[in-house]
C-alpha cells in the first residue's frame, strides 16, 4: 500500500519537475502562471493534469488547439514515479526515504536542463547542497557518522575540479563541480567513489558512441551532467554492495 502511494507521489511530483525543467531555464516562475499550452496560452484544466493518464487520454494533443506534447512529459513523470517506488523498497520508511526523494528530484531537473541546454543553473544545484547540509547536520544531533559525507562532498567536487583546473573548464564546468559536490553530500564517501567511476565510464562509451554517429569533432558539447545523474542513481542503489565486492577482490587477491 504504501508502495502505491510512492509511486502515486512520484507521479504527481514528476509533473512539476516537468514545470522545472521548462520554465528554469527560461527564468521564469515556476508556481505563476499555472501550466498552460505553449502554443495557443490555454490555461490547462485540472481534469487534464493527471500524470501520464492525460497525456493519452488526450492522444498527446492540446484539447483545445491541438497543439502536440512531448512524450517526454509522461515519461519523466513515469520516471519519477518509479525510482520514489524503488527508493521506498530500497530504504523502506526511514530518514534515506525523504533524503533520496529529494536528491532524485534536483537530480531529474538538473540532468534534463544539462541536457537541453548544456548549462547547470546554480540555484538548482545550491539548493540541493544547502538542503545536503541540513542531512548532515541531521547526522551529527542524531548521533550518527556524518564525516562520509562531508568526505563525500570534497571528493565529489574536488575531483572534479581538479580537472577543470588542468583542463581549463574544456569539457567541464563549475557546474559540474557543483553537481558532483552536492552528489557526494548525500551519498557519502564510498558512493561518491562509485558515483564517479560510473559517471566517467558512462560518459566516455556513450560520448564516443554519439561522436561516431553523428560524426561529430572531439569539439563537439555533450553535457557531463547527464551522465553525473546516472552515476549518482548507480551509486544511490548499489554503491556500498560495488565497494565492498572490490575491496573483498582485493583481499582476496
């Protein structure tokens, strides 16, 4: 039941970050006006603001003029809804549920705008790590290790920004040194370890990939940031489990 209820809360939540990822890059609110069709400004009744639902009860298509959706509206909220069903099996009902909710949420936003316009917008990322920070401060009253993430954070962001120091910011940014802290402030040290091995390697066989097939130059942007997400989401799951399996090899060895 509860299970359902995540998924239903993914959903609705993956509607706005939709609103997000539209209107942040374009500097405008994101509450005001309420959503309404690019095309003919027809503000969109509350009857077809259900997530995914709408989008094909409508057959993708303004109700009133017709106008085309992206089917990227639903997927992302679909998207949504099931990493919140996944974080609440992972976690169940404990402090990490709300936590990896939240990250997922600034992860979506920052990932797809990377993506669409090749920028990382610093009040989506600063928020993240100012709301990182009160997760650790959460740790410290409670008792708990709060060191990891901290740890976690200066990995994240040192790493890479070592390598726009070496690199003069080609291929990568501040915002992707913000992306990468902030990352690391929720995940800890050991899957901040993880986050960035899987965020290079993703980078590097999809980044090659798309070069060759679209025959573009080594000058040719693909965003890093997409690829920091999907590390992210690895590490989020499995980061602990890939560590101690490589450090059990090692021993082994």
């Amino acid at each position: 039941m509860i299970g359902i209820f995540m998924l239903i809360i993914g959903l609705v939540i993956g509607s706005f970050l939709n609103v997000c990822i539209f209107r942040i890059p374009r500097e405008e609110s994101i509450s005001f006006p309420p959503s309404h069709c690019m095309k003919c400004g027809t503000r969109i009744k509350t009857y077809d603001l259900f997530p995914v639902i709408s989008y094909f009860i409508l057959k993708g298509k303004c109700r009133k003029c017709g106008d085309k959706i992206s089917i990227r509206y639903p997927l992302i909220e679909l998207f949504t809804g099931i990493l919140f069903l996944l974080i609440y099996l992972k976690f169940g009902l404990t402090l990490d549920l709300i936590k990896f909710t939240l990250l997922s949420c600034f992860l979506i936003v920052i990932g797809m705008i990377d993506l669409d316009t090749t920028d990382v917008y610093l009040k989506t990322t600063r928020s993240g790590m100012a709301i990182g920070v009160v997760f650790v401060i959460i740790a410290f009253f409670n008792g708990n290790s709060y060191l990891p993430f901290i740890y976690g954070g200066v990995l994240g962001g040192g790493v890479i920004g070592l390598i726009v120091l070496a690199t003069l910011g080609r291929g990568m940014g501040t915002g992707d040194i913000e992306i990468c802290l902030l990352c690391g402030l929720f995940l800890g040290f050991k899957p901040a370890l993880v986050m960035l091995f899987f965020s290079f390697v993703l980078g590097g066989i999809i980044g090659v990939f798309l070069m060759v097939a679209k025959k573009k130059s080594g000058k040719y942007a693909i965003p890093f940031g997409p690829f920091i997400v999907m590390g992210t989401f690895i590490a989020m799951f499995y980061g602990e489990q890939i560590v101690n399996w490589y450090l059990s090899l090692m021993i082994i060895g």
